[in-house]
C-alpha cells in the first residue's frame, strides 16, 4: 500500500491557527461508516448521536511547557564566559532524571560541548550527543527542581504549522483538555479539546460511561511518514498507562457488547495496544503482527471497515509503551468508535482513521469537510466516527 493512497488537497487557509471562541463550539462532522453517510452540527449535539450505556474513553495526559528559550554560552579568547545568541531547545523524551532528547535551533551550530543558558542560569544544558533528523541529546544542570523549573520558564509546545510570532497566553490554558491531570506530554491528545465540564456532565447524565486513560503523546506525532510503502513506516513509541478501574470499565462493556468510543488517536493507540498485550499474555499474536496489526495488506481493496470488537476481547491493565501502527486492514480489538479532529495528509494519523472507517470513505470525507469549510488540525474541527 502506498503512502501517496492517503493524500488530499488541503487549503492552507483551512489550517486552525486559532482555538474556536468556545471549546464545544466547533463543529462536528458525523459519519457512519456502514453507508459512508455524513451529517453536519456542532461538538455540542455531540450527547445525540451516543446511546446510554456507550463507553467514551479519554485521555488525560496533561502537556508540559517544552519549549525552552535560552542563550548560547560562549568562551571568548580571554577564557571568560559570555551570553551568545538565542537557542531554542524543545523537549522530546527524558532519558534520564536530567538527560533529554531534544530539538534544537539553529541546530547545526550547536555541536556536542555546545552550552546553553536559560532563566538567568537557572538552569544549563550541555550537548553532548548528535542523532538523526536533528535529534540532540542534552544534559542540564540546575540547582533546583528540574520539572519545576521548566513549568516555569517553558512555553507552550504548539505543532509547527500553527504560526505565533510570540507566545499566546490563551495557549497555555486552550492547548489542553479540561481534563488533563496526568503531566507528560508534548502535544495535546486534540480530539479531547473540544469537551467541556457541562458536555461531559450532560453525557453522563444521558447515561454514557466515561473512563480516563493515560498515553503521552510525543513529538513523533508531528513527524512525516518518510517511506513510500506504508508498511515501511514505524512510530515512535509512546509511554501509556491503563488503570485497573478503566481496564474493568472497558472490558465491562466488551462483554456486555456495549460501544467502546475513543476520543482520541492517541486513546485508540493505547487500549487497542492493551487488547493485544492480553492477547499475548494468553498465547495470541506475535510480536510482527502486534505491530503491523495483522497481514500485509496491498491496495486500497483491503480497506474496508473492519469487524465489530469481539466480547472475548479484553485490555490488560498496567503500564507500558505503545508503537502500534494501525492502518487499513488493521482488527479492532476493543473501540467501535472514534471522535477525532482533521488529520495532515500522508500521516499515519489519516492511516488510523482510515483504518477504521475504510480509506475511499474517510477520503470522500474528507473532501466534504475541506469543501465545506472545517477548520483543520489541533485547533480545528471535530468527526465522530460511527
């Protein structure tokens, strides 16, 4: 299957720069996969297109100010110390307690040995590795509280393509879900962006469970699928955590053949990941087919919508790492739905929603959505897919 099977035309007018005025205020493309229909409303009508006894599942992760803004520490010929110019350091992954995977700007000046200062030396890194697509492994040094700190002094982590000449306070507090508790991500699980204390309140009082889970996301999310062949592609793996309250409730509805509904890509990557580490626990699948979700699949002919979660299904709770690659002949374990914003073309984002709703379905969607005018990506509108 290629990659270039998963392109649409998008109009760069089309990409959300800006939150919408309220969060359940945007708009809310339905689509039913069984007939490929569509139906145009609000995030708010959300409550009327679930039933009592559904299962919404959640992520709750909650993002850190990753963004770090520091000058270059240089020596000059007398041997003193003296503040360069700006640096930028993004926070990709801990190593260890104070060694981080970053991206850096300008990248290519910055040469292990390189030092940076941020806060007034508050803080310090040291560059003391060079890695692939502009990867730099730092150390930092500070007297203080390491997390502490950068909620101090970092910024938002917005996605690339959203455009700040200076930093928006509203991002700080919009660029996260209501329900974020869990600190450790680098980007927002979008899909929850939308949801309000009131529509969550009004769902549960409509008589639809919620339960939370937890998946970090990482900046691998932003990253291009760089192959031509999907089944070349791998994701980064990404840390998730399934409690044992939200395991109960999930396999619950399984066995009661209830709608699992994930809010989220990152949510579906998690318990559907779970689904397949009890699978394997009980002798299932192995390790390939974890990962690729099943047989090679050619062609756009395999992509069609995929089985119904099995009640024999069930997630594993615990902790763990996710690199689960979902695309188009992928089995569903566990969710039957999906809410989920606009995903960029080529992406494996588009793959996973694809893989759920088929992909000629999910493109003609798609080229409703782009001719009636949603707003696309993190701060743009919303599908429930069904």
């Amino acid at each position: 299957m290629l990659v270039s099977e998963f392109d649409y035309e998008l109009p760069e007018r089309l990409i959300a720069q800006e939150p919408s005025s309220r969060r359940d205020s945007s708009r809310l493309l339905v689509l039913d996969r069984a007939t490929g229909a569509l139906r145009d409303t609000t995030f708010a009508e959300l409550p009327a297109f679930l039933e009592p006894g559904d299962l919404l599942v959640l992520n709750n992760t909650r993002v850190f100010p990753a963004r770090l803004i520091g000058r270059r520490l240089r020596k000059t010929a007398r041997g003193d110390t003296v503040l360069g110019g700006h640096v930028e350091v993004f926070l990709v992954a801990r190593i260890e307690p104070l060694v981080w995977e970053t991206l850096v700007k300008p990248g290519r000046s910055l040469l292990p040995g390189a030092r940076v200062e941020f806060a007034r030396g508050k803080l310090t890194a040291e560059v003391i590795e060079w890695r692939d697509f502009g990867r730099r492994i730092v150390r930092f040094e500070t007297a203080g509280d390491f997390d502490d700190i950068i909620d101090r002094i970092g910024r938002t982590p917005l996605p690339p393509y959203i455009k700040r000449d200076e930093e928006d306070r509203l991002d700080a507090e919009r660029y996260q879900t209501v329900f974020a508790r869990e600190r450790g991500a680098v980007a927002a699980p979008t899909a929850g962006l939308h949801f309000t204390p009131q529509l969550l309140d009004r769902l549960q009082a409509g008589g639809i469970e919620v339960a939370e889970i937890t998946l970090h996301v990482g900046y691998g999310t932003f990253q291009p699928v760089r192959v031509e062949r999907v089944e070349d592609h791998r994701v980064e793996p990404e840390a998730y955590s399934i409690s044992e309250e939200a395991a109960a409730s999930i396999n619950r509805a399984l066995i009661e053949d209830r709608r699992v509904i994930a809010v989220g890509t990152t949510t579906t990557r998690a318990i559907e990941s779970a689904a397949r580490r009890r699978a394997d626990e009980q002798g299932g699948r192995g390790a390939e087919e974890k990962r690729s979700g099943g047989a090679e699949v050619h062609g756009c002919a395999a992509a069609s919508a995929p089985q119904l979660p099995r009640s024999s299904a069930s997630v594993l709770p615990g902790s763990a790492t996710s690199d689960l690659f979902i695309y188009p002949g992928f089995e569903f374990k566990v969710i039957s739905g999906l809410v989920t914003n606009f995903h960029l073309p080529r992406s494996s984002l588009l793959m996973l929603v694809s893989a759920l709703a088929g992909r000629e379905v999910m493109l003609g969607a798609y080229r409703h959505a782009v001719e009636n005018e949603y707003r696309f990506y993190s701060y743009g509108d919303a599908m429930l897919i069904l």
